[in-house]
C-alpha cells in the first residue's frame, strides 16, 4: 500500500510523467486500469469485448435498478471455483470461493455489500451459482459505498453477452487475461458516453 501511494504522489508530482492514451498521467511502471466505455473495455493497449448493466451505466447508481455505476473503483480481490477452473494467474489477493459463499443485498443490514457465510438471516446472493458467470469474480471497491447498490463485480459474460445486474463481464478467457494484466494499483474505470 505504501509503494502504491509513493507511486501515485510521484505521479502526481510530475515526476517520470508519460501520458497515456487515455489522458491520465503515468509513471513507467504505473498500474494498468480497465477502462469502460459503452461494452468495450480498454487495458493498457487491448480491448476487450463486455456486457455492461441491464440499467445502463449511469452516475447515480441504487440498489436494483441494474446500471453499472460510473466512477473510479479499486480491484480488491480475486474469487474463483476450484471445482471448475485453476487459481487465476495475477497479482490481486486471490481466494478460493465454498459453496457456503454469498453477498449480503440487503440495504438495512450491518453486512450490507460484503462476504457473508450462508444461509444468512437477511438477504443475500449466492457466489456458488449453477451456471458459470461467477466461477471468476473481481470484487470492485464501489462496494465500499453504503446503500447504494451491492455486489459490483467483474465476472463472467453470457454467450451472448446479455447485460447484467450491475456487473461488467467479459468472456472468461479475457477475465483471465485481464487478470494478469492487473495488480493491487489497478482500478475499473467506467465511463458514461
């Protein structure tokens, strides 16, 4: 964390600036962001196909209406099914997911927006789905914020690339590329048009 905020003050310094294509200053070996505009994502210099909310990417983001909320998110964590792919290759903390694993969705409740163990008393989601968007999920930051809508995560697409809940999601052999592109400085950078 330490080197990570050193790095950002001599950016912000001017020291060893570059700018990138995307207008943000950057030191040499400055992380690499994901940057979403519309169902494109852009790392570094790949792009990448996703599926963004069913509600659209918008900046005022609440619980249940489906958008993808606009901001700058940090990437906390790697959660993965061990029963059906191997650890992910990356430099984010990465945790095998149990079938016990959920995300608390109810506003009201002191665990609103993290890991929870199921069954639990109020409402939450289950990470151990049946179909496969959740067998590679990047927890985003923007589930730090209170009451406003709950688990945010990058994840697996549809085939199809349906929209989501909220979520921005990529084909799985591009999440996992992604992931090796990334590290703990990395953030999701979702754009409105």
């Amino acid at each position: 964390m330490r080197a990570s905020l050193s790095r950002r003050l001599l950016i912000a310094s001017g020291v060893g600036m570059a700018v990138a294509g995307s207008g943000r200053a950057m030191a040499a070996d400055a992380p690499v962001d994901i940057i979403v505009l519309s169902r494109i994502a852009r790392v570094g210099a790949a792009r990448f196909r996703c599926a963004v909310g069913s509600g659209g990417v918008r900046a005022d983001k609440r619980e249940g209406d489906g958008a993808t909320p606009v901001g700058v998110w940090p990437l906390r964590e790697v959660l993965y099914r061990a029963d059906r792919i191997a650890k992910p290759r990356t430099k984010l903390p990465v945790r095998a997911l149990t079938p016990d694993d959920g995300w608390c969705d109810a506003p009201g409740d002191p665990r609103y927006n993290t890991n929870v163990r199921l069954p639990y008393a109020a409402s939450a989601e289950s990470l151990w789905r049946r179909d496969r968007l959740y067998d590679l999920i990047v927890v985003v930051g923007y589930n730090d914020v209170p009451g406003k809508g709950s688990a945010i995560f990058l994840h697996i697409a549809r085939s199809n690339y349906a929209p989501t809940a909220g979520c921005v999601a990529f084909a799985r052999s591009h999440l996992l590329r992604i992931l090796t592109m990334v590290d703990e400085g990395s953030r999701l950078d979702v754009r409105s048009q």
